[in-house]
C-alpha cells in the first residue's frame, strides 16, 4: 500500500508540475479570446439588440417583440421557416441515404474505384451560384435537357422550377447532387474503420451480405450517420445561393427560405424585421447544433 501511495503521489506531483510547466498559459488564449468577443459575440448581441428595433443606419426605435410577431404572422415570411425546416429535412435525409449507398458501392471491389470515388467528390468542388443556374437551364420547362429527353417518348416533363408544388423539392435534389460527395466520404472513413473481426464472426455464422449490413456495417456507421446528418441539416438551414441563383424564392414565395426572407426583407430596408429573421436562423442552428 506504501508503494501504491508513493507511486500515486509521485504521479500527482507529477501530473501538477506539468500543469504548471503548461507551454500555453492563461494569457496565451487572450489575443483568441479577443477576436471571438469582437467578430462574434459582439455582432451577435447587436443582432439581439436590433432585433427588437426598427432601426435605419442612422437611427433605432425600441418596438420589443413586434419584428417577431410580424415575422411569425404574415403568412409569405411564415413560409420561410416552414420551407426550411422542410428542406433540410429532404437534404439530409437523401444524403444519409445515397451516402451510405455510394460508401458501400465504393469500398467494395470494384474496378476504377478511386477514380469513381473522385467523381462521387467533384461536384463539391465546382461553384453553388454556378451549379445553380446550369441546372435552371437543364430544368427549363420547354427547353431544357432534363424535359426533352422524355419528351422524344411523348412524355411531358414536369415544370422543376415554375410549379409551386416542385420547385423546392428541385432545389433540394440539386443540392443532394452537389453535397452527396461530403457524406460519402464521411461515410467510407466510418465503414473502413469498422474491424475486419466482426465481419470474420458473422461470416462464420453463417450471416448474407444483407444481414452483414444489417447488423454489422449500419450500427457501427452510427457516429458516421449522426456527423452527416448534424452538418447536413445545418447547411439545409443556411442554404441560400444555391436558393437565389434557381428560383430567387419562387415562383411566389413556394421556394422561399429563411436566409432568402432575410435578404428580401434587408433589400426592401425593413432591417428589423430581417434582424429578427436572422436570430429565428440563429436559435434553429443553435438548438439543431445542440441536439
């Protein structure tokens, strides 16, 4: 027990001498400290102030909850959150989806697979505004590619952009286009991962590749499946360009986002209001990023 105690002093002493010898002491993280106060914290609690104003650049008036109670009864700006929510949902659901799809096919014995897993990985890199308006050509009613190809058939193609009922869901599934790559490779990094062992037991018992996956690959994905969908559903939240550059919100308001009300209502010079659209974003994020 002597022995024991000694080591377990000598370990304590130990452990505070290298407290103390820290290379990065208390005053080390001011200068971080700094700049997160004034780039962020600072901009933030202005948001909060203005917020609850109808301010110009020049002046304010206190009005409290008006900018909320506005933002939360017209039924155009009530549409934004409704969309998004609606939106990130789809995005990320479709990208959990075809991600674990693509990892599977991807880290199987496959010919050309680091050359396929580069093209799974392309259109992340390539420009959203640009995506986005190369796709509104593609998905132009009557002249675009995506609609003439059934139409050799006799088959009249729906309007991607311009019916209220599709024109959110045709943003989104250009957005699951663009951003499937990422959670791909979140997922062939979670699959690779995964011990050869327990792959080698349920062989021997005798399990198909359906039960494999089943049992073996999609449970240890877990940490995999929660990364891509906490990054996926916080990007579906603050989308917004790839939004504009398709169908600018409409046609109306069908298409409509937070982030997009926001700018509207900024450009139209109801700065509170927008103000308020901006912490609405923030506290989703806020909660979604808490989960």
């Amino acid at each position: 027990m002597t022995v024991l105690s000694e080591a377990g002093s000598a370990l304590s002493h130990g452990g505070s001498r290298a407290i103390r010898r820290s290379p990065y002491p208390g005053w080390f993280f001011l200068p971080a400290a700094l700049i997160y106060g004034v780039l962020f914290l600072a901009p933030t609690f202005a948001s909060l102030y203005f917020s609850l104003t109808r301010w110009t650049l020049f002046n304010s008036t206190f009005i409290g909850l008006d900018n909320f109670a506005q933002f939360f009864r017209e039924p155009f700006l009530v549409q934004g959150p409704v969309n998004t929510v609606l939106y990130a949902a789809v995005t990320s659901g479709l990208k959990v989806v075809l991600g674990m799809l693509l990892a599977l096919l991807l880290t199987s014995a496959i010919m050309g697979r680091g050359y396929l897993r580069s093209v799974v990985f392309f259109p992340v890199l390539v420009s959203t505004v640009g995506v986005g308006i190369t796709f509104t050509v593609l998905m132009h009613p009557t002249r675009g590619m995506i609609n003439d190809t059934p139409a050799l058939f006799g088959i009249k193609g729906p309007g991607w952009l311009v019916d209220p009922r599709l024109a959110l869901f045709s943003v989104a599934l250009v957005d699951v286009w663009k951003g499937v790559g990422p959670a791909t490779v979140i997922y062939i990094a979670g699959i690779v991962a995964i011990p050869k062992d327990y792959y080698e037991a349920a062989r021997i018992d005798g399990a198909t590749k359906w039960q494999n996956f089943l049992y073996v690959t999609l449970p240890l994905s877990r940490p995999a499946t929660a990364t891509v969908i906490i990054l996926s559903f916080i990007g579906g939240l603050r989308t917004f360009d790839l939004i504009w550059a398709m169908t600018r919100g409409g046609p109306g308001f069908a298409s409509d986002t937070i982030a997009s009300v926001i700018y509207k209502q900024y450009r139209a010079g109801f700065y509170g209001l927008s103000t308020a659209g901006n912490v609405v974003l923030f506290v989703l994020i806020g909660i979604w990023s808490c989960r």
